[in-house]
C-alpha cells in the first residue's frame, strides 16, 4: 500500500486528466520589451530581480503540493532531503509551500535541517484560514515547522480572508518577521478578484498559473503585475502534468538546441520564464532525477519574442 500511495505522486509527468487536451490556445499577444535574465557565466544559474527591491533570486524555484505531503515516512522523507539536496546543488533557491499541501511544511523544515540549512534558501509559505487569530497562529505554527525566525515571503493562499490577513502581513514585516508580502490564486480561478486586489495594495508577490496551454493571465494579470513592479512566480506550469501527456512520444524541434532545451521540461519552463513579466516558476516533483531535469532550464539561453511565438506554434502542433 505505502508503495501504491508513492507510486502515484512520484510520476506526475505521465499523469494526465484528459480533459486538458481540449484546452484552448489563446492567440500570442504582442509582448513588452524582453529583459534579459543575469548570469555571471555560462554556468551561471539565471536569475531575475524583485521588483519592489531588485534583489536577484533564481528563476526556476520548487513547490511542494503533494509531493511533500509524505509523512513520517523515513524512506519518503529521506527521497525528500535528496530532491532538496539536488535543488541547492544547482543552485536553487524559493522553495514554496502552504498549510493546504498537508504535511508539506514539517517535511520541508526535516529537510533542511539535514542539509544545514543552505544559504541560498528563499523561504516561502503562505497562510490559509479563515480569521486574524487564526492566521496569526498558522503562521506561527508555519516557523515552528520550517524552524526560521523569518521567512524571505508570506502569501495569502487563494485570496482567502486576503483583506484580514494582509493587514497582519503588514504588521509583521514592519516587524521583520517576514521579507516580502504575496498573494496567490490557482488553477485559473478568481482572476477577477485578483486584478482588483492587485489595483488596490501594493503587494511584493503574485502568484498564479500559467503555462502553455493555459494562458489567460497574459490578457490581464501578467500587464498589471508588470505596471505596478509586482514580482510574479508561476505554479502549475506543467499543468499538473498535463503537458507532457499532450506531447508524449514527440520528439523537440532540432531548434529547441538554439535555447538550450533538451527535453521538454526545458521548453515548457524557458517559455514560461522567458516572459517579461514573470520572475520565477515553481514546479514540484518527487524524483531526484526530474529536479536536475528542471533545474537545467535555469541555465544557459532562454528564447525571445520571436521564438516564443515559434514555441507555441510547435506545442500546439504536437498536442
């Protein structure tokens, strides 16, 4: 049975809801000038600023929905401390969670603390409850388990309580208790809501999803995070998986090699950080083996306007 449960969230590149197939592909807007993500070298890892301070953070993160949720489980946890090792050894640095994600947050702080807790560590988490008190005491609970006295990002999950909850976020980072304030929808939800949320506070992060075959945020929430110097981090940016089950048993287009792709994780995260809006994308996974895979589209070329339009065309002619 414990290998059943494993088995089913440690392959989530071939997991597929059939439905997505039908996704539509909106029509590629006309883009903002493309700035060009930092490296020191080739071997560099790139990276992008935050807005609110240009401080330079890596632009391929890590999430932790399911794929953390492992228990007490000491073979699980110890699979767990390795994807985190990976992910610092190539230079890796917003590791994202939230109190929905079950057991996420108390594995991630095990997990650091097998590895030291490495210096190059963005800590991000979010609150997701109903009410100040409560909110008050998740967030608590939340530096208990990760085992820091602050954390570098505090989002609001799903808008939930956003208006209680921003005002705490306010007090504690007047404080120093945390870094930088977010909010976060998912799975194209509350967009409506979000872009007025956006409008009214001056929020450091947003997070949402967006990948390529789903692509609603470039209409309006991508332009208004842009505008208003709002640092964007993507989830969702396999589509729960979904994008590799659209292309399964495609090969990549000999010109991906232009942009340094060589498989397609590297084509669906280059696409999505490449856009001139976004910061960083977080996606999650429970194999040693897809955290280098991942990790590799933070390196090396990523592809312009031109070719990004030459990338959607090639997806959607494949899927």
């Amino acid at each position: 049975m414990k290998q059943d449960k494993f088995t089913r969230i440690q392959l989530p590149r071939r997991s597929f809801l059939k439905s997505a197939s039908a996704l539509a592909l909106a029509p590629l807007i006309s883009f903002l000038p493309f700035p060009t993500a930092t490296a020191n070298s080739a071997s560099s890892i790139l990276t992008k600023s935050i807005p609110a301070t240009n401080e330079m953070i890596p632009i391929i993160g890590m999430g932790s929905w399911l794929t953390f949720s492992v228990g007490g489980d000491e073979a699980d946890r110890a699979r767990c401390v390795e994807i985190l090792q990976a992910f610092f050894a190539r230079g890796g640095g917003m590791v994202d969670s939230s109190p929905m994600y079950g057991s996420s947050q108390e594995v991630i702080g095990h997990c650091l603390t097998k590895l030291s807790y490495p210096t190059g560590l963005f800590s991000a988490t979010k609150v997701w409850i109903l009410g100040k008190t409560f909110g008050i005491n998740q967030m608590k609970s939340a530096e208990e388990m990760w085992r820091v006295k602050q954390f570098d990002l505090m989002q609001i999950h799903n808008m939930l309580s956003w208006r209680t909850h921003l005002e705490t976020l306010k007090e504690w980072k007047e404080e120093g208790r945390i870094r930088y304030i977010g909010i976060t929808t998912s799975h194209g939800r509350r967009h409506e809501k979000l872009e007025k949320a956006l409008l009214e506070e001056d929020f450091d992060f947003v997070q949402f999803t967006y990948n390529m075959a789903d692509r609603e945020v470039e209409q309006r929430l991508l332009p208004i995070a842009k505008e208003r110097g709002i640092a964007v981090i993507i989830n969702r940016p396999f589509q729960g998986g979904g994008l590799f089950e659209m292309v399964e048993g495609k090969a990549l287009p000999d010109w991906a090699k232009e942009i340094d792709c060589e498989n397609w994780a590297h084509f669906f995260l280059k696409f999505i950080v490449s856009h001139p809006a976004i910061t960083c994308a977080i996606p999650a996974t429970s194999q040693v083996a897809h955290m280098h895979e991942n990790m590799g589209a933070a390196y090396g070329k990523l592809p312009d306007k031109d070719m990004r339009a030459r990338m959607l065309k090639y997806f959607s002619e494949q899927a």
